[in-house]
C-alpha cells in the first residue's frame, strides 16, 4: 500500500507541482507588467478661474505733502478724517481753551454721527429696497474687516468699521421688524447732546488747510526728505540713501495736507524680476497691515542703472482712504497681471508632434508639423489630444486661453469648460480607446 508521504514524493507530483508553481509565477508577472503598461486613466475636470503673479515687496508710500503748523497752546481736535478731502483754507482742526472742552466737542460729534445715522434708519426710503439677505451679507464681510483690522493694528479703521457694523445692526432690527423706529433713542441722543452743548465753551480758534488735498493727521518727517517731482526719476542708490535720511519731526506741525492725488509707492526689486514690470501697465496693490482693500495703480516707472542691476519701481494711484492716508514704509503685495481661462493640472500637459493641412494664399494646399503643448480629453470612451495656448502657469496647474485663434491651433480646438481631462495614466495617444 502507498502511503501519502509516498505520493508527495514522486517523480510525477513533483513534475505537476513545478508546472503550477510556473503557471502561477508567470500570470504573476504577466499581471504586473499590464498593469504597468495599462495604468487606470485618471481624471479632472476642466474650470474657468483667474489668478495672477504677485509680488511681495516693501516699500515707501511718497505724497506731495505741505505741513499744517500751528503755535497754539491750546487742544487741538480734528474736523476731518485722514484722507478727507480738503479746499485751501478750509477748516481741518479746532482749537480748545482746555482738555475737558476738548473732550466735550468729541462727545458732540460722536452723538451728531449717532442721531444722524438713526434718523436715516427712520425714513423709510433708504431702508425700503433692503433684504435680511443681503444686509447679513454685508455684516459678514464687514466683520471679515474687523478681524484684519484688528490683527493689522489698524485702530482707526476698527472705530470706522464699527460704526459701519452697528448701522447695518439697526437696519436689519428694522428690515426683519424687530424694531418699528429708533425715535426713543434718537431722542435721548439729541437730549444728551443739547446737555452736553450748553456746558461747552466755544473753540477759540481754527486750523484751516494751507492748500487743498487730503488731510492727514500724523506726520513723520520724511515730509521733507522726498521730494515728490523727482520720484520718477531716481536710481535705486539715490531712493537708499533718502530711505536711510534721519529726519526731524516739526513740533509746530499739527498734521499736513497731500496736495496731489495723486500719490507715489516705490520699491526695489532684484534684476530678474525687474522684467515683470512694464510702464503704464495697470497692477493691484494690497497692505495686508494697513487696509483689506485692493488699491489700483500703474506702474510709473522702472528705473535700473543698467540692465544687469536691480530696478526702482514706482507704482502711481489716485485711491485714497483713512487707512491709507498716513503710511509710510510698508510691506506689499503686488498683482502685476490678471489671467482669466480654463485651469487644468501641470501633470494633465504633455507635449506632442502635430501635422496639420494648411492652405496658403494662393489657394494651394501644404503640411505642416509642429511639435505644441496640449492635454488629453475624454470623449466618450475615446481619448483625445487638445492643444493648449498658456497664459499663466504654477508648479500646479496652467491656465489657459478659453477662446484662442484657430490660426494659433494645431488641433481642431482647444481644451474647454468642464472636459474630462486625464491627468494620469500609461500609454496615452490621440484616439486610444479606455474601456
């Protein structure tokens, strides 16, 4: 009788055993390399965005400034905001006997702006087309406002928000009906201010503007550092040396009025990025520790002693508000170019060899091959190679053209909104079939 150990042990298993081992090794292998050559096709969906290059730089914000100087030895409170516009001789500043009337005179225009703004809540014109949507909206990105400003210091701008922020409050306690009408409050405001009036003594004198501008409270003595008419002119060496000036604050000056509106930033930049800059295009400026606001300008000039070595550039714009109205030396974020077009992934852009028939002006007929920058689509089960034209692009992702010339075009068209585009897989070609 043959045991089972005997079985195991025969020429004959042995022989079977090898030939499935082998069999199984083989579809092993096999397995692996159609999974190495038929890699899953993977893909993303073309989107239409916009994005731009942006530099961060620090710079020096440079107005046409006159100083305001009084030799008073009373209090001075302001009439004006910074950045309010003001005529030549206008009043911006008052001047108090002593503190406490000084204070009186801020508490009354704090109640006006109060009873002002309520009483506007009252009519019901200027709060008939408003919508809780639309006002809760707007609290919302005022709130956003808030938190920079408070992260960016910007204690001036949080007052101004606030009032902003408790004006929409009240319009939406009358909008949704929370509130009928703020006559109570309107009344005690005017009652407190008619209180507050009585006991105050009239200011004995008045600041007004030496010209007209914008007013700004502070200064810091590069007021006559800079000299605003040579600006755009300087090299980089002469704009240093100015930024290294120690100047002197006038003990006189009260404040200064920025006579153009127009107003300067300058920085400097190295040589490989001095390119990026041409004149009288259009860029966007943000503050990020001054203001939340995009601020338009245009480039101004870009100024380099030769070619080879860094550049002065100098931005222009005409906007101006409370937040901007007193910097000075500030970090920047400049938006030099804005692309609108179809996004697709880098890892989607592959580069391939087209031949296309042409037909030239005299009607005949030639080929052309070129080698073009494109991706593949999926159309239905079929893929296809799309040609892009680049307007922008990251380590991440392109941007491209929507709408390009035919003429520019290798292929029929371009990649378009929402193709389902691959940006993984193996042996990819114009007209494979994924199934």
């Amino acid at each position: 009788m043959t045991g089972k150990g005997d079985c195991m042990n025969s020429p004959l298993f042995r022989r079977i055993a090898s030939a499935v081992v082998a069999i199984l090794l083989f579809i092993y292998i096999g397995y692996q390399i159609y999974n190495s050559n038929h890699e899953p096709v993977q893909i993303e969906t073309a989107i239409y965005t916009n994005a731009g290059d942006t530099i961060q730089v620090n710079g020096t914000a440079i107005r046409k400034e006159k100083l305001i100087n009084s030799n008073s030895n009373g209090v001075i409170t302001y009439l004006i905001n910074d950045g309010g516009k003001v005529a030549k001789g206008g009043k911006v500043a008052q001047i108090h006997a002593n503190p406490q009337d000084a204070n009186s005179q801020q508490q009354l225009e704090n109640l006006n702006r109060q009873i002002v703004k309520l009483e506007k809540l009252n009519s019901p014109g200027n709060t008939y087309a408003a919508s809780p949507d639309s006002i809760n909206k707007q609290i919302n990105i005022k709130l956003i406002e808030l938190n920079e400003s408070i992260n960016s210091n910007n204690y001036i701008e949080v007052s101004k928000i606030r009032e902003d922020l408790l004006y929409l409050i009240n319009e939406r306690q009358i909008v949704t009906n929370k509130a009928e009408n703020f006559n109570s409050r309107v009344s005690l405001l005017k009652s407190q201010y008619n209180t507050i009036s009585a006991k105050n003594s009239a200011p004995i004198g008045y600041v007004t503007a030496p010209s007209s501008g914008f007013f700004i409270s502070s200064t810091d003595g590069y007021e006559q550092v800079y000299d605003y008419s040579k600006i755009p002119t300087l090299l980089p060496d002469e704009f240093k040396n100015m930024q290294k000036a120690s100047p002197q604050i006038s003990n006189s000056a009260i404040g200064k009025i920025s006579e153009n509106f127009d107003w300067y930033f300058a920085f400097i930049v190295p040589q490989n990025q001095s390119n990026k800059f041409k004149l009288g295009n259009r860029v966007n400026i943000q503050f990020p520790f001054a203001s939340s606001e995009i601020i338009p300008a245009t480039i101004e000039a870009v100024n380099q002693k030769d070619n080879k070595s860094e550049a002065l550039v100098v931005l222009k714009s005409d906007y101006m508000n409370s937040s901007l109205a007193d910097i000075r030396n500030q970090t920047a974020k400049v938006q030099l170019e804005s692309y609108e077009g179809i996004q697709v992934s880098q890892d989607a852009v592959h580069f391939e060899t087209i031949e296309k028939t042409v037909k030239n002006k005299d009607g005949k007929t030639s080929n052309i091959k070129k080698e073009v920058q494109g991706v593949y689509v999926m159309r239905g089960s079929e893929m296809q190679f799309r040609q892009i034209i680049p307007l922008f692009s990251t380590e991440n992702y392109v941007i491209c053209d929507s709408n390009p010339s035919k003429e520019n075009l290798m292929t029929d068209s371009t990649v378009k909104l929402f193709d389902e585009v691959v940006i993984g897989g193996t042996d990819l070609y114009h007209g494979k079939v994924v199934r």
